[in-house]
C-alpha cells in the first residue's frame, strides 16, 4: 500500500513539471535570447544567418582541397603514393572505410591519379592545379609586405609587445602568410620584429612603434567619411561598431502574445555610447567585467578579423589569444552576445566567427587578389555550395557529401583494389556536395 502511494506521488510529481514545462515560455519558445544562451547550438534557425552558413561550407571544402595541395606542393614533382596521403586523414575529417583517395579524386581537375608498373597508386597535381600554385606563389609574395604590417600591428596590440610564433602560425592561411613563414618570411622585415628564442618557445618580437599603425580600420573609415584627421596617439574611442542582420531578422518574436526579444536595443544602444580604450593603446588598468573592458575586447576582435583575408576566422584561433590581448576568459559568450557585430557559425567540428559587415550576402564586400586565387581554386573542385539542413547541426552536411563520396551512383573507393583503373574511370563530380570543417594544415604531412 505505502509503494502504490509512493508510485502516484511521483507520478503525480511528474506529471506537473510536465505541465509547467509545456506552460513556460521560455521552455517552449522556439529560440532562447542571445545574451542568456551559453552555447551556440542553443540558438534558433531563426537566428542563424543562411548566406553566411553557405560561406562557411564553401570555406570548409577548400580548406580541406588547400591541405592535400600543400602536401603535394613540398614533394619532389608534386607526386607522391596515394597510400601515403592517408596521413591526412585526421585533417580532411575522414571515417573509415573512406579514404583520402576518395576526396582527391572528386577534384580531377586538380589531382590526377595513375598507376605505375608495379600496381602502385600515385597522386600529384594537374596541370591547371600547377598553374595556380605558381600564380599562389606570386600573389603571396606581393602580399607580404601587407601581412607584415598586420603582423606588426598585432605586435603593437598585445600586451608584452611580442606573441609565440606558434600561435600566429594559426593565422598563416587567413592572413596570407607564406609556406615558409616560420623559416624565411620572420626574417625578411628586420626593421618591424625579429624572432627571439625564450625558455617556452620561439616568439616575435615588436622592433619598433610606428604611431601610423596605430589607427584601428573603424577610425581609418571614419576619418575618409568625415574628413576628419586622426589623433595622433592611441587613446580612448567613441566610435559605434557598424551592425548587420539578415533582411528577415526583427528584434523580437511573439510567442502566446507576448513580445520576447532577439536583442534588447537598450543594451545595444547603451554599448554604442561606451568610450573604450583603442585596441592600440595601454590596457592593463581595466577592471576585467567592465562595459569599457567588454568593449575594448570587442574592438580587438574585430580588428584581427579586419586582418584576415576572409574576414572570419576559426574560434579556437581567437581564444589562443586571450592572455596577450586583454581579453575575457568566456570570450564566446562575448561573441554571442553582439550579435550584428560578429556572426558564429556552429557548421562543422569547429565553429567560425565572420566579421558580419564585411559581406554582401554570401560574397565578400572587397576580395583582395589571393581571396579571387581560392575561388578559382574551388571552381576546379566542382563544388556547387547547395546548402541543405540548415536548422540541422547534427547531421552531415551537404560538404560531408562532397567528402565522403555520398551519391547514390558513387561506389566505395579503395585504394588496394583489384582495379585501381576503376580510380580513373569513375571521375564525376556530384552537385550536391557539403563539408566538415577543419584547419587542415600540411606541415605534420611534410615531417612524417
């Protein structure tokens, strides 16, 4: 008797946090506020921005086409056994039972694949592919002096005036930094940095101040819009952060009635009008939690963005920085919560935060010559961007497909099998095609 009671207690327990459940609009409100959610995967589809999950899945394919062509890039004639490019396999994001042959030869535009007399299989660039490494060659030698004044600035922002050159090795690909950045390219602008060795590593060290530098690309705009002249000296800054939202976003949503908000436009506005310190200048005197410390941290977020060629970056990549520029310890909520200042995209193993005013849409507002080099390369891979799932993050993409070889005609490739011709015959490209993000970097290929 005392059990069957016990049993209908709780029964009954249950039954009404049911019931409170299915009455509490936040429970069942189809997307939480941006400034409560601590992940990024609790936001709604309606808060994610389709044109710019469509640049992170073209991103993410040619992440993972740049890893294979550098790892061909640094072997003798650009060819080596395809077997040996299963190495990586960790970076391209592959399950068993696919295999790197199985991306390489969606690409036959830009890797060709053979068999020699004694049955091996072997990889190595196009022709087309070798015409674009030697133009990449080109445009990033041009583009070194640039890179050498955002390295240099980046010095100047942090707070012992020298960072680890592992971790600006994170930025290599997004800045546009040579192959031989850590060899040759840290030596070529004495007059800027040089390298020191330190007890925990080699690090780059700022050589010297330049007061031009100094200026952040809000103030630079600023000034060619009003015509004002820029201070002299880095100081504290009133300058708003320009804002973007999809064309159907609205501050709010209805819900049973009520109004609940995407941004509250007070807090927003509030920020706005907070004076901060210049990213440039001396921030150790901030209380951390601080709106002025907030806001300077956001200011150097969106600086560094400023210096990438494709405006975004991985997160991971910004978080590896905390310490040498000032920034809070929960750096992603910060992310999160200014929402139309920056955009994180959860697609993927890694999530990627983009500079929100710097796209039209999909497209970059101003592409500089090695952004136009990677969309020609992507043109090659035969990668059609059709995003699908987009309120899905669980499940494959459409670039997953494009990886894995997900067409209904397509049959498993294996590398040892009794046809390797079948690897030759069989080169067509799906249209529907999506992908797994990593930050494929070829250098543990290269020492193997």
């Amino acid at each position: 008797m005392h059990a069957a009671r016990s049993r209908n207690c709780l029964s009954d327990l249950l039954h009404c946090q049911r019931h409170w459940r299915c009455r509490c609009p936040y429970q069942l409100s189809p997307a939480r506020g941006m400034t409560r959610g601590r992940s990024v995967k609790d936001r709604s589809k309606k808060k994610r921005v389709h044109a710019l999950e469509v640049a992170t899945e073209r991103w993410k394919v040619l992440s993972k086409v740049l890893a294979v062509v550098d790892a061909l890039k640094k072997e003798d004639e650009h060819v080596t056994p395809l077997k040996r490019l299963e190495i990586l396999r960790p970076q391209l994001g592959l399950v068993k039972p696919h295999k790197v042959a199985h991306f390489v030869r969606r690409s036959p535009h830009l890797f060709e694949v053979c068999r020699d007399s004694r049955g091996v299989m072997w990889a190595g660039l196009s022709p087309q592919a070798e015409a674009l490494v030697e133009e990449e060659a080109r445009l990033l030698e041009d583009h070194s002096p640039v890179a050498a004044q955002y390295v240099t600035r980046m010095l100047m922002m942090s707070v012992d005036r020298r960072l680890p050159v592992d971790k600006i090795a994170h930025f290599r690909r997004d800045m546009g930094l040579p192959h031989d950045f850590r060899t040759r390219w840290v030596h070529m602008f004495p007059e800027h940095f040089r390298l020191v060795r330190l007890e925990d590593g080699e690090y780059l060290e700022l050589i010297s101040w330049d007061p031009t530098w100094a200026v952040t690309e809000l103030e630079k705009k600023a000034s060619v819009s009003t015509g004002d002249a820029i201070a002299s000296s880095p100081g504290e800054l009133s300058l708003p952060f320009p804002m973007k939202f999809p064309p159907n976003f609205t501050t709010y949503y209805r819900f049973r009635g009520k109004a609940h908000h995407y941004v509250k436009m007070g807090n927003t506005e509030q920020f706005q009008k907070v004076t901060y310190l210049s990213p440039y200048a001396e921030a150790k005197g901030l209380a951390p939690g601080s709106p002025e410390f907030d806001k300077r941290a956001v200011a150097v977020m969106h600086e560094i963005l400023s210096f990438m060629l494709e405006k975004r970056l991985v997160t991971d990549h910004l978080t590896h920085f905390r310490r040498e520029f000032v920034m809070p310890q929960k750096l992603m909520r910060l992310l999160l919560k200014h929402y139309g200042i920056f955009y994180v995209s959860e697609r993927g193993k890694r999530l990627s935060v983009f500079l929100t005013e710097a796209y039209d849409g999909n497209e970059l507002i101003e592409k500089c010559p090695l952004v136009r080099w990677r969309e020609k390369l992507l043109q090659l891979t035969g990668y059609r961007g059709r995003l699908k799932n987009l309120g899905k993050v669980d499940v494959c993409s459409d670039s997953d497909e494009y990886l894995l070889g997900h067409d209904d005609d397509d049959d498993v490739l294996d590398v040892e099998s009794e046809n390797p011709d079948d690897i030759l015959d069989d080169c067509s490209i799906s249209d529907d095609s999506e992908m797994d993000l990593g930050d494929a970097d070829a250098d543990e290929f290269c020492r193997d």
